[in-house]
C-alpha cells in the first residue's frame, strides 16, 4: 500500500493527502516529519499513538511539532509549529518581509497580518519563525506603497509617486514604468536613462517633512532589484540617510553602497546624525553613484522605503491603501505560550558534540528563533568565539596561502595552498593543500587559525585558564602517505610569541571517514600570557606528502567544553558572542492541580553540568532536572535562590547520550525514573506550589546552579495527575 503524509495531521498514512487545508504551515514541516522517521534518526517511539503516556501536551522539539490530548475524551490535535500556542498583543496590522534583516540579502513575499496576530517569519534559504518585535516601530516615509504615481516619462505625463523627486536627470530622462504589486510588496519601476548633470538622487520624502537634529540616530531600508539596463556609467547604487537644513538644502550624508541585479534584495543603512547645529530634517533617499564619462540606463525596481529611528532595520510598515501618511506598528507583546528569546543569530549543527563526531550539516537561525534540528532543540548558554574568521573566506595579508587573519607559524619546507572556500552542507570551510617532496623525518607544518598575539593581553598570567578548541576536518584529496600524524593543538604562548607549552590531539585515524568534528582541550599551566589554535601535520621521512584538507568553522573558546559554532557577520571577521537561549512555557492549561507528571528526553551535549527544565510557581519554588558532571539529577528546592532540598541522582550519562526521565510528584512524595536507571521511588522533599510555567535554558538568574544550560531538548510531556511507578519506568524505556 502506498504511504502518503496527511498535511492536516503530519502523518503517514495509507489515506489520500487531502486536496486542501488551513490553518497554518504544514508543508513547510514536511521535512521535519521525514527526518524524524529517517534510519539514522535518534530513536522515537514508533507506537501509532501520539502521547504513550497519560499526558495532556507533547512538545516535540524534533520535527517543530506539538500535540495535545483532551484527557476527557482522549481526542488528540496535531498543531505545526510552537507559534501556535502563543497569544501576541500588538495594536494595529503587523508585516513578516520573510528577510533575515541583513542588508543585501534577498527577500521572500510580504505577508500582511492583522492586530494581535502571531506573524510568521521565514527568510530565503533559513528556517522560519515566528517574528516577535518588542518595540514598536514608524515609517517616517508616508508612501511605502508608491500611490500618485503616473505611468510615462515624466515630461510626456508621467508623474513619479507621491512626495517623490529626483534629481540630477531632466525630466525626459525618468520614466515611470509601472506601479504594482509584487510577492505582496508594492513596486515602482523606474526607468532612468540619459546624461547625468550630478549624480542622481531618487529623494522619496519631502525634504523637510521628517525632522531630525545632531546626534539623532535613523535607519533607512528599501528593497531593490534591477529589471533592465545595465550599470554602464553607474559606479554603484546606494541607501542613503541624508542630513538636512531646515529648508531642506544637504549638510551631509551616510550611504550603503551596492551592486543590484535582478533579484530583489533589500538594503540598509543605519546613521547617527553628525552634521552639527545646521541639522534639522532628514531624508531617506536612493542614490545612483555616476562615474561621470557619459549615460546611463538602467531600470530599478523599488520596494517599501522605510525610515525609522535606531540603528537596526525592523520590518515594513505601511500606511492603509489610499491614504499616504507616516504609520506605525504597535510593540509586541508575547501573553502566553511557548516564549523563546536569544538577542543573537545562531547555528545549529547536526552533530552528538563528541570529539570526532560525525557532522551532517549546519543551518543558521534568526535571533529569537529556537534552533529545532534533526535531533532535537539545542539550547545553550553564551559564548564566544575567540577566532576572528572562522567563516574561512578571504586571504591573509602575510600569509597570503591561508585565509584571512589564519597564521602560518611554521610552515617548514611545506608548500601550502587554499582551494574552494565555500560553505559545505551549511558549514563554511576551505581546502588547505600541503605538499612537500620527500620531507625528512620529523618535518612538520602548522597553521594558526588566529594570530599568537590575539587571545590573551600580553602580561596576565593564563595558568588555570581552559581553553577548548573544535574544528571540522576531512580529508578530501592525496593521501596521509607518509605522514606519521595530522593533529590540532593548543598552545600557549609567552610575550615574545614563543611557546611555552601544548596540548596535542591526533585525528589521523579519523579524517578519512566524513566529516567529523574535533575537540581538543588545555588548562594553561606554563605561565603563557596567549593562547592560540593550530592545525598541523607531520612526516615520518618515508616519500614524498601531498594531502587536502577541508577545515570548517574552527572555534576557540574559553570553556571547559566546545558549543555549537559562533559565526561573525557576513564580510565582518571579529570575536563573535552567541547569546543565551530562554525557552519559557506557560503550562497553566494543562495542570489543574499541585499533583503531577511528566516525562522529557534530552540529549547532553559536551557540557555535562547544567539545568534542564525548571518548573516554578508563582511562589518561587521549583522542582527541576539538572545535570552535574554527567549525572542526571532530580531535584526539589523550597525557593529558586535556595539549596537543594532534595534530589535523586543517576549517574554515569556521556555526551550524545539520550536521557529520558520521568516524574510524579504529590505532596512530599516524588518518584522517579531514568532511562538505564534503578527507580527512586517516595523521595522526600517539600511541597511545591502548582508549577505556573516551566523555563528551557539560562532563563532564571538568581541561585549558584543556573549558570548554564547546554542539552538538545527532544520531548516534554506534561499532565495532571500521577503515573504510577510502573508507567514512570515503561516511559522511559526501563
């Protein structure tokens, strides 16, 4: 019998896929579905029914998916995705650009959605969320949908959109080609063809209309593609923020230049006025940057001009059809559900964060968007990376065989060359080829991800100071012929640059066989004053070496283990910080009473110490699921600041394990079961208050043990009510 996936439920079935549905974003979880049933997939439970237990709720982190059961009738509901158990008060009409806010990077449709509704967020190429503003926002510009405007050149009737001028071109050399709509982005086309007298200036407000003195900060956005033409003559075109007197004449500008082509992108470019007391309006304007040597023709297409205060681009607002005026949209606030907040772009990479683990492939997620992938939720705390271009694009200015800012400390009688510095599966790498005609034995060739003198202030003593470093490797071309190892290492340096002392890993038995990841650790202890991270290999004098490596995203951290890879922007190489992830989950819909249960598996990631989900009431008090070097601890505390009152501990859990734990809990009685665990059953401890929400990650602040959070969180089932001790161990396995 054929199988089909029913899109209203997210099931295989062997009934037809219906001809239609509502109601959300069902096709866009395909993939998910397929993954979780995918051979290499971290076990699931195969039975037929959703919830195996009696539970009221099934988060299921690994395909983006929820399902609730009406434990009265035992009907069950399947719901897409998490923004679904949200409530958003927002006053007026919100719009998702479907845009990573990255200026130059492409946009999907513009989706409009009316008051109090949750918007979805679903960038080219990333995975979608749901998009959370908590700052309200205006579009000085009051006419982001191009009305006024007449189709024509302009000195044969046509007329450019409403408070629109250009300058820097006759009027018969701008034609208005159309006005339309376009993926639900209004578009102006426009056509500007001629001589130039100055360089053209497409001015979209009135210039004295948006005020604005010294020191105030604006951001202008607009969306552009290039429909015909060509940029002969045209050095670039660029999104400017222009300072302007009271009577509107220029003082001084800012700009973001580029280089449109046809598809539509959108651009950016925030400015803190700097023009001085003379400043009193400003403008957010296209410019057409002219090289002067002759015409130009070239057709723009033009999408929702936006000026806003700050420095950050938000999404499009737009005023109501028919009439043009600067419209703002209300900040959002998130009332119930499911909240997941983290202030900065993340990764997530398919890899169990063991040393040589295979890796699968990474994917980039937006800022507040949890990072759902094949195995589960990844939540981690803060982190920075202490490599600057870990995206391994550019070329060194000294090293000019190496990407930017890599190092070729010793290079021996080595040749080294770099090849292919793109993204593989989502992780940036380059090929990094040495060769070298019979070396003798003991020749050696090393490479700095980042220079000696980067990590560290050159006279504060590093000794007990832990540093981890990981970085994809795979052997991609030649051979390890003749070399006795290929390895990464740590190294500490003095103030000299000289080193002091080293850790090494070899990895040549492994780089062979896919791409892994590897993890390398070192607690200072030479009195090195910096630190740094290399990979190298070695000759064994027995014939000639030619090998190709593939290094990807290469990271260096001051921890005590590795964390998911920290990227810089886009062209930006720096130290780059990842923000805390802060799930919060309101469960007050599905708890009735301070008698419950549930049931959660996770997977531990290289960090074996930290919190798993905490449970509080209003009161403060808590009962959790903590890990501590690698036991799985549960855990009751009379107030979140306070010690532990009670726990019951199970032990000796690696990274990668799957861990799945099951609870009851009633009155001063708590039993517990573990996956390959012995059940504790009445453990004593104090009654907690009904939990009112439970909290995912580094969301709680106060007490010693919330200092971090590193798990990817596969399944929550919460309920009323208490399993017995024989259901507590058939859920988890036991």
């Amino acid at each position: 019998m054929s199988q089909s996936l029913n899109l209203n439920t997210g099931r295989l079935g062997g009934t037809p896929v219906p001809d239609s549905y509502s109601g959300g974003r069902e096709a866009a979880n395909i993939y998910r579905e397929l993954a979780r049933i995918g051979p290499d997939q971290i076990p699931f439970d195969p039975d037929a029914t959703y919830l195996s237990v009696p539970a009221s709720l099934d988060l299921r982190f690994q395909d983006g998916m929820f399902y609730e059961r009406d434990l009265s009738t035992g009907a069950e509901v399947t719901y897409p995705d998490f923004s679904l158990m949200r409530t958003i008060t927002r006053t007026g009409a919100g719009w998702s650009p479907n845009w990573d806010f990255r200026s130059g990077s492409a946009v999907g449709a513009l989706v409009e959605y009316a008051a109090n509704e949750v918007r979805w967020n679903e960038p080219v190429g990333l995975p979608g969320s749901a998009l959370i503003e908590a700052t309200g926002a205006s579009n000085l510009n009051q006419n982001a949908r191009w009305e006024g405007a007449t189709p024509g050149v302009l000195n044969a009737g046509g007329v450019l959109p409403t408070n629109m001028t250009i300058t820097g071109l006759t009027t018969a050399e701008v034609e208005v080609i159309s006005v339309t709509t376009e993926d639900g982005w209004p578009r102006l086309r426009l056509r500007l063809n001629g001589t130039p007298s100055a360089d053209p200036l497409i001015i979209i407000e009135g210039i004295t209309q948006v005020a604005g003195v010294d020191t105030n900060t604006f951001t202008h956005s607009i969306g552009v593609a290039m429909s015909a033409g060509d940029l002969t003559n045209i050095t670039d075109i660029n999104a400017k923020v222009v300072e302007r007197t009271a009577a509107g004449a220029i003082v001084t500008s800012g700009s973001t230049t580029f280089t449109p082509d046809a598809t539509h992108k959108r651009y950016t470019h925030p400015r803190t006025l700097a023009g001085g007391g003379t400043v009193a309006k400003v403008t957010g304007d296209l410019g057409v940057n002219w090289d002067g040597s002759g015409a130009i023709d070239v057709t723009l297409d033009l999408y929702v001009s936006q000026l806003e205060t700050g420095l950050v681009a938000s999404s499009p607002v737009l005023p109501v059809i028919g009439t043009p005026a600067a419209s703002t949209r209300g900040a959002e606030t998130v009332t119930d559900g499911l909240t997941f907040t983290r202030a900065s772009r993340a990764n997530y990479i398919d890899w169990d964060f063991t040393s040589g683990g295979i890796v699968r492939g990474m994917s980039e997620f937006q800022a507040n968007c949890p990072r759902v992938g094949r195995r589960g939720l990844l939540v981690e705390d803060s982190s920075t990376n202490l490599i600057t271009n870990p995206r391994c694009k550019g070329t060194d200015g000294s090293d000019a065989y190496l990407p930017s800012n890599w190092k070729g400390y010793n290079t021996g009688s080595f040749t080294t060359a770099k090849s292919n510095q793109t993204d593989h599966d989502g992780l940036p790498s380059v090929d990094i080829r040495w060769t070298q005609t019979a070396p003798a034995l003991g020749s050696y060739v090393e490479h700095l991800f980042e220079d000696r003198y980067s990590v560290g202030d050159g006279s504060t003593n590093l000794d007990g100071t832990i540093f981890t470093g990981s970085v994809c490797v795979e052997l991609v071309g030649g051979s390890l012929d003749n070399l006795s190892w290929v390895y990464i290492r740590v190294r500490e340096f003095n103030a000299g640059g000289s080193s002091v002392g080293q850790t090494d890993l070899d990895i040549s038995a492994e780089i062979s066989s896919g791409k892994r990841r590897f993890i390398i650790q070192r607690t200072c202890a030479s009195s090195g004053v910096y630190a740094g991270f290399s990979f190298a290999a070695r000759a064994d004098g027995g014939g000639d070496v030619d090998i190709t490596l593939r290094v990807g995203a290469p990271q260096f951290e001051e921890l005590a283990y590795p964390t998911s890879p920290i990227l810089p922007e886009v062209g930006a190489p720096a130290a780059s910080t990842r923000d805390k992830d802060v799930g919060r989950f309101i469960i007050g819909d599905w708890f009735s009473g301070p008698a419950f249960s549930f049931v959660c598996d996770f997977a531990l990631t290289s960090c074996l110490t930290g919190y798993v989900l905490d449970f509080v009431s209003s009161s403060t008090e808590r009962y959790s699921i903590r890990t501590v070097a690698g036991d799985v601890r549960s855990v009751t505390s009379a107030t979140i600041a306070g010690g532990d009152d009670g726990y019951s501990t199970f032990t000796g859990y690696v990274a990668g394990e799957r861990v799945s734990i099951a609870s009851a809990f009633e009155e001063d009685n708590l039993t517990v079961s573990v996956n390959g665990g012995t059940q504790v059953v009445d453990s004593e401890c104090d009654t907690p208050a009904t939990p009112t929400f439970f909290t995912i990650g580094a969301a709680l602040t106060t007490g010693t043990n919330h200092a971090h959070t590193f798990i990817e969180l596969i399944r929550v089932m919460p309920g009323p009510g208490i399993l017995t001790p024989a259901e507590l161990e058939t859920a988890v396995g036991n």
